[in-house]
DNA sequence: AAGAGCATGTAACCTGTTACATGATTAT
DNA sequence: ATAATCATGTAACAGGTTACATGCTCTT
C-alpha cells in the first residue's frame, strides 16, 4: 500500500490538509508507517488531479492558505477496492538485527550500548502508544485500539525477549586486538550445498 | 543499513557467490532483511570495485562462472566501522496494521480472511525459523540464535496478539449499502489543534 | 530573543523492485 | 516430462527521503 492509498483512508475519515494528514501519521501510525511532506503533498496533489479527493482553500492570516482535502465519492470507491485487494504486506527491516547477527564483531561496550538504547526505544514506543491512547474517548474505533495494542504487545514482548537473551550474546572486549575475527563461523546455510569446485568452506 | 553493507557482513563470515548470498539472505535474513538479485548483484559490483572485496572466478561445466568474492583487509574494516557507527533502525511497514486500522470500512468476511492468513503467515515464519535452526550445531554463534528468537517471539506475540483481540474487530456484514460509512469517526488526532477557520471537525 | 508550531511545496537523489534474458543440470 | 536448482546479470521503473525554500505567529 502506497502512501497515497493511506492518505485517501485517512481521508475517508475526516477532511484535512497536508498538515494534519502528517501529524495523523505520527500519531497513530508512527509504529508502523512512516511518511514526510515530501511524500504527503505530492500524494495529495495526485490524489486531487485523479478526482478522488476534492480541496478546498481556507486563507488564513498570514499563513499559507490551508488546502483542505476532502474524499470524493469515486474516492471512496478506489479507497473500498484498495482494501479488497491482495494480501497485505507486513514487513519488519531491522538493521538493529542484523548488527546483533554481527555482536561478536561488536565491542562489548557497543553491544550493550545498541541493546540498552534499542530497550529504550521499545519503551519510547509503548509511551507514545500510551500517550495517544489515553486522550481517546471509550467509543473510539476499534481498529485504531486494535493497532494501538498490537503496538503495546510488539515492544513488550521485545523489550522481554531482549532482556532474557541478552546474556548470549558477548561482544569482544575492548582492549583485544581488532579488524581479526577470533572466531571461525560454521557456515550455516543448508550443508554441503557447495559445488565441488568450491574449496575451504569451514566447519 | 544498505544492502552491500550487509553483503559485505556475510563474506566478512564466508566467502560466497551472489546466488549464495540470497540463500543466505532468504534463511537468515528472511523475518526482518529483504533483499533480491537485482540488489545482490550490483552490490557485488559495487564492493569490488571499492576494493573490499576480492573476485575469484571458478568456471563450471554448463554454468556461468562462479564469481566468489572475498572479504578485504579494507573491507573488513570498513564493515567494522558500519558496526560502530550510529544508532540502528528498526522499522516496521504493515499494510497489514494499515487495513486493520479500517477494519469498519471491510466486510466481515474480508476481515476474517485477513486475520487469519496473517496468524497463518506468522506460523510460517515460525516454521521457517525453526526449519532452519534445527540444522544448527551446538556451538552456532550467538547472533544468529539471538536474532532467530527475536523472530520467533514476534511470531508467537503477534498470533497471540491477534487471537486474543480480534474479537473486537467487526467488519459489516456484506448484504448492507456499500460505499457509505455508516460509523461516524471521532477525531482521533490531539483535541482542538484547529485553527477556527476550519469548520465541522465532529465530536 | 529564541524556538516551536503552522503551512505550503519542489527537486535531486538514493535505493530497491520487477521484469527480462539465458541456459544446462538434476531431481521428481 | 516437468519443475526446481544452479548461476549470471541488466534496464526500466517506482517509491520514498533529504535538503531546500519561505515566512508569520505564538509560546517561553
């Protein structure tokens, strides 16, 4: 899904301009869905050039004018298709993984100091959850308290993963000599995959 | 974290060809690091031509040479230092979450369907890790146990997530009016940020 | 006085995805 | 026979990010 379909949900809503489509994203969306200006108002303008999005302009004093955007009827019908269509994606890419995959060509101090922040980050999460939540009124819809939760149960149960395994993982220390592995890896991809010709995989 | 940086972790472990290396990308790397040929290859290119990496070409009866690359003293260094430097992402795109969000504006059935090939998504992540952990030794390094539990307990939270809460989702049932929303949304972004030229946010 | 917030956008860039192109060998 | 595996790559495209450009108002 594409930021412009997710503008035009959003959309399907409430009426609102670039501005406010942005702060929507990082508040209810922040832990799943990124997007800036750069990407909201092309978005929008495309949107309103396919007819799919009215706008208005409200002038203000001594501001731009805001462009408020409201769903069309044909709008509203592409935005219905957009959620029959195929599976949806959940994708996680995690440069915090793959450095623990490395963690022993990490220095010990670094190691934790990844493991502590990314801890930290996990509760940013969890209070930013709680901090949009809290404000909400009881009826509030239930999809948005289901991706509010699932959020919450995300980052717990990572903090929680990452505070009981942590001890297995042990960066080098620091005052060893560096830029030399000390220790041979197994290869772990399927065994003997390896095409005679290929020489010295190790143990 | 880019993708040559993350193929240069993988030689600093092992050498390999290109087709290895999405092998590995796709056992390993699968629950949190995508990556294809069309991004594997020209990474290659890339690394050797920066000298970090070295080629070694093993011609094959029937096949196109295999171009092994090996990791450099250069390269080595350079992939410590992309260890060292700043703080990591860790980022989650969910169409998914995005579609749950709407969950009012699916049909019920479409709603059902969706959680369940996502609870039965996750079960293959499942499957997968533990297919490819089973293989291990013993003495497998640490990072790479240390990341497959990371998947394995977003698995199992995620489902449990799902299963416990999706009792509060409702989609419409499919034989009312289409196109219309029948549920009035409260504005979930912070009360009363508008300015007053703006008119008729609801309650 | 300084900084945050409101409000718009563009343009160049970076990165990765998809589809295409080729073709023998091995397993079912 | 058919499909999967091995093995290389390119080229066009899509999509999003970052930096830039502007400027008033309200809060601290």
């Amino acid at each position: 899904m594409d930021i412009k379909t997710l503008c035009l949900g959003l959309l399907s809503l409430n009426e609102a301009c670039g501005y406010d489509l942005k702060k929507k994203f990082e508040s209810l969306f922040k832990h799943f869905f990124a997007a800036g200006y750069g990407s909201i108002y092309p978005a929008l303008a495309d949107l309103a050039e396919a007819g799919l999005v009215d706008c208005r302009e409200v002038p203000q004093n001594g501001r731009p004018a805001r462009k408020v955007y409201s769903i069309t009827e044909s709008g509203r019908k592409h935005f219905q298709d957009a959620l029959n269509s195929a599976n949806p994606t959940h994708k996680l890419r995690s440069d915090f993984l793959v450095m623990m995959y490395f963690a022993d060509q990490l220095d010990n101090d670094r190691l934790q100091l990844l493991l502590n922040s990314r801890v930290s980050a996990f509760g940013g999460v969890t209070a930013h959850i709680k901090n949009i939540t809290d404000s909400w009124p009881s009826d509030s819809p239930a999809g948005a308290r289901f991706v509010a939760g699932f959020g919450e149960a995300m980052a717990k149960a990572a903090t929680q993963y990452i505070e009981e395994n942590r001890h297995i993982l042990k960066g080098h220390s620091q005052d060893q000599a560096k830029g030399q592995p000390r220790i041979r890896h197994t290869d772990l991809s399927q065994a003997n995959h390896q095409p005679a010709a290929t020489i010295e995989e190790r143990v």
